[in-house]
C-alpha cells in the first residue's frame, strides 16, 4: 500500500489537476476555456493571476511555456509545486518525516498561542505548529512546495465556507442541526486531509519538456513577453464588493510566514488577520485603471479575460477599454455557472479574447 500510494499516473490532461476550494477557481471552466482559445496560435503564456493554479495547468498539459504569477506567497508557492515543478515528488518517507515532532528540536507554539479558539481546535493548532516548522527545514524547494500546497490544501477544506474571513470555529464544534457544510469533512484529522491532498498532488506532477516558472509579484509588475496574458483577477460584484483575496486567505500567508507572522497580524480585529492593504483590483472605482495599465502593459499579446456578466466594470465598459489595444475582441458565454461558495444563480462567466 504504501509504495502505490505516490505512484504517479502515466497519462496526464487538466482533469489530473487536484481538487480544490478556492474563490473563483476556474476548475470546473477548463474544458470551456479550452475550447474557447483552441485556434489561437501561441507558444508562451502568462498566467497572471494563478490562484490555483488551474488554468496554468491546462496550459501545461498543452504543451506551452507556462508563467504562473500570483500577489500572494501562498499561491505561487502552489504554482511552484505543480507547475514550475517538472519531476520532484514527496515520497513515504519524507510524508512520514514532516509528520513526526522531533525531539531535537525547538518548537515554537505561535499557532497554538495565538489563534486559540479561531479557526481550528487546540489539538489541531499543535498539529499545525508542529507540521508547518517541519515543513520550513525541508531543504527541497518543491519537496517543500508540495508539502506546503497539502498544509493548505487541509487547511481550507477544514474551514466553514473554506475561508479565514471570521472567528468561526463554534461552526464546527457546536452540536447544532446544519443546513450547510460538510462536518464530517471538517472533522476529519489534519494528517488525513495532509496524505490525500499530497498523493493527489504527486500524481499531478509531469513534464511537459518546456520550461515552467512561477512568479510571486504584483501583476504590473511581471516581467517579459507572452504570446498571450491570461487575466482572471479579483471580482467585484455590480454593487461595487470585491473579493480581498489577502483578507480571505491570510492564515495561509502566516503558515508560509511563519517566524515573522507575529509582527503581521492585526489583533484589533478578533479573527487576527495579518495587516494588508486593499489593492485597485478590490475597488470599484480603481478597477478600470488597474485593467487599462494591465491591457496597455501587455497590448502586444493576445489578452484573453476572465470575467462574469455582472461584475464591475461592465462587460461592455471592459469590451471598449480593451478594444483600445486589440484590433478584434471575441465574447464567449460559458452559460449558467454556480460558482462554488456563489449564492447568485444567474452569473454568467464571460471569456473576452483580444487579439
Ligand atoms: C479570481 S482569482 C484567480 C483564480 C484562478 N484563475 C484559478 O483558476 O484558480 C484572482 C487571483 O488574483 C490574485 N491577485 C489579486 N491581486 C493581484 C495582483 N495585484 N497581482 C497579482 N495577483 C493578484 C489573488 O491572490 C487571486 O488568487
């Protein structure tokens, strides 16, 4: 059992790619994406704001040259290990290691001590202190990356709405009737969660004879030239709400962070995030900038956009402002889509291709 366990499957399409909660994934997508861009002709893309990394993958088992790019740590660490990563994966042994507190070592307890009653029981938060200082003195970068992408993978699975945006453990631990969630899931050990979450992942990894990076920078920031920019950044909703993907995500951004978290985290606020700022792609009257600096930065690549019919800026304002560098813009409609974690039946995921 134990040897079958990290054997990798031999044949690999995007359906390969793990399973995973993260607002707006485009996972359920690729397949539609897939078809929609399957005439363009380019060789290198850029995945501009990876989350997890699904559509870089798609992209990977295409046989392109793939830059995963993503602002926050915990993400590019994910597109390390699964697309950057050609080859490396974690064996028993080393699943075993990261598992074990060793008795040489020096602990410290900053999850136990400061996220006492928060996000996960006080048996949970040893776990978590424990593995993820384990997790930080693997020498291997992708042996890391993996591991690391495992911890947060369990860690998201665990969560009530598969978030740390509230101080909402009581969710999960008191004995009430529930008409949402998945208790069983959330109770499940850490450890189990952990060993799933790395097979899926060691079975996801291959080499695709190109060469693959994944960046960690602001969008704007991104150096060099692509054949296309793929652009799936933050939503905002028509009422001008967008998604803060650094508040929604910070206590994985402090498990990469570990030994400098203390100094980050806002304990005026009771679910302790770490202190960020909002960026122009959370704000309803930046956002249209932001998109025009992006277009400009990358008008000599196909731009092909992500995006919902009911988000702010508008589709058509989105449509006129991208036409400002791309001769041609194609719509695609994916139909009726529920977004995972969505209450808005009616959203319609949009695909605008500039070229
Ligand atoms: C809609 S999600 C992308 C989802 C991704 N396509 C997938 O399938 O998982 C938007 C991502 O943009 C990232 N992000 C937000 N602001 C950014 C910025 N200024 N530069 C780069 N990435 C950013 C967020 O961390 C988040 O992961």
């Amino acid at each position: 059992m134990k040897t079958e366990v990290f054997q990798p499957s031999l044949l690999y399409d995007f359906h390969s790619f793990p399973k995973t909660r993260y607002q707006g994934s485009k996972l359920k997508l690729l397949q539609w994406i897939s078809e929609n861009l399957k005439s363009l002709n380019f060789d290198s893309v850029i995945d501009l704001f990876g989350g997890t990394g699904a559509v870089s993958y798609l992209f990977k088992t295409q046989g392109k040259i793939v830059v995963y790019n993503d602002n926050l740590k915990f993400n590019s660490i994910i597109g390390k290990a699964l697309i950057e990563n050609s080859s490396t994966r974690l064996t028993y042994k080393d699943v075993t290691k990261m598992l074990t507190q060793s008795s040489r070592k020096k602990y410290k307890t900053i999850i136990q001590d400061n996220f006492h009653d928060i996000y996960y029981t006080d048996e949970e938060n040893k776990w978590l202190d424990v593995v993820t200082q384990n997790i930080h003195s693997i020498s291997d970068p992708y042996k890391k990356a993996i591991a690391f992408f495992a911890l947060f993978q369990a860690c998201i699975i665990k969560r009530p709405y598969n978030l740390f945006h509230r101080k909402n453990l009581y969710m999960r631990t008191q004995n009430v009737s529930r008409s949402f969630g998945n208790k069983t899931t959330w109770d499940k050990s850490f450890e189990e969660h952990f060993k799933k979450f790395i097979m899926e992942a060691n079975e996801a990894i291959f080499d695709n004879n190109m060469s693959n990076t994944a960046l960690n920078m602001d969008a704007m920031d991104v150096p060099g030239n692509y054949d296309l920019v793929y652009i799936d950044p933050p939503y905002i909703n028509s009422s001008g709400t967008g998604v803060h993907y650094a508040e929604f995500y910070h206590f994985l951004e402090g498990l990469v962070e570990y030994n400098n978290w203390i100094g980050q985290i806002d304990y005026k606020i009771k679910h302790r995030p770490i202190k960020t700022n909002k960026s122009e792609w959370c704000k309803a009257d930046e956002i249209l900038f932001a998109f025009n600096d992006v277009f400009k930065k990358f008008r000599k690549s196909i731009i092909v956009v992500s995006y919902r019919n009911d988000g702010t800026p508008s589709l058509s304002e989105l449509k006129e402002l991208l036409l400002k560098y791309k001769k041609t813009v194609e719509i695609s409609t994916s139909g009726k889509y529920k977004y995972a974690l969505s209450r808005n039946s009616n959203t319609k995921e949009i695909l605008l291709i500039g070229t």
